[in-house]
C-alpha cells in the first residue's frame, strides 16, 4: 500500500479568548488538537449572554496545510436533537414538564400505534424500556 504519511504539526496554534475560570475548557480543546483527536474546531461558550470562552485552532483538514480560522465555515450534526434537550430540561427543571408521565400528554398524537405508554423520561433519554 503506497500513499501520503501526514505527521501531526509538533505544535498546533490555538487563538482566541479563554476567560479564567474556563481554563479547563481551553485545556480540553488544546489536548484534543495536539493529540489528534481533532484535526481543527472552534468552540465558543457564552454564560448569561457573555462570552467566556472563543477558541479556535488546528487545521480545516487531514493535509495539515490550511489553518482553521476565526471564521471557517463548518457542517453542524445533530444540532437539534440537544438544543431540544436542552429546552425539555429547562421545562423539567421550571416544573412545566414531567418526565414520569407519557409523552401523549404533551403531543396526543404519539399514543398512535402502540406508543400510548412511552413516557418523556424514555423519550429525552433515547431509551426504548
């Protein structure tokens, strides 16, 4: 088998803004880049409307050759599945929700089909018991 070795570069840059409690954070995202696991990302953290953390490194792809920048544009995942979570805990926690009833209680139309007993517990977990 013939191809291209890529060697990870000895020190990867990271930029941006870490605000001092989230260090941590910053931590994470370096040893992610410089171990691999990441071959570039960004990552931005806001605590009540403030930005405390704004981070970006590494490189946009496996050749190692284009920096990831303040502004690289990426594809997002499965973004709407925990932003949905999120909300749901919210209203758990606000007590506008109950995760020990069924999910028909909030959408009736999920009792169709032998889904009447799946409660929102099951449901936010992904769990099929």
């Amino acid at each position: 088998m013939t191809g291209t070795v890529v060697v990870l570069p000895a020190k990867v840059q990271i930029q941006g803004t870490c605000s001092d409690e989230f260090t941590p954070v910053r931590a994470a995202f370096t040893h992610n880049l410089e171990t691999g696991q990441d071959v570039g990302a960004s990552v931005a953290v806001f605590v009540e409307g403030q930005c405390v953390v704004y981070l970006w490194g590494g490189y946009l792809d496996g050749t190692y050759t284009r920096p990831f920048e303040r502004h690289t544009i990426v594809q997002g995942y499965s973004l709407t599945k925990t932003v949905t979570a999120l909300c749901a805990l919210v209203l758990a926690d606000r007590g506008e929700i109950d995760s020990d009833v069924p999910m028909a209680k909030y959408w009736p139309e999920s009792a169709a089909e032998g889904k009447r007993d799946i409660q929102m517990g099951q449901l936010l977990g992904h769990s099929r018991r």
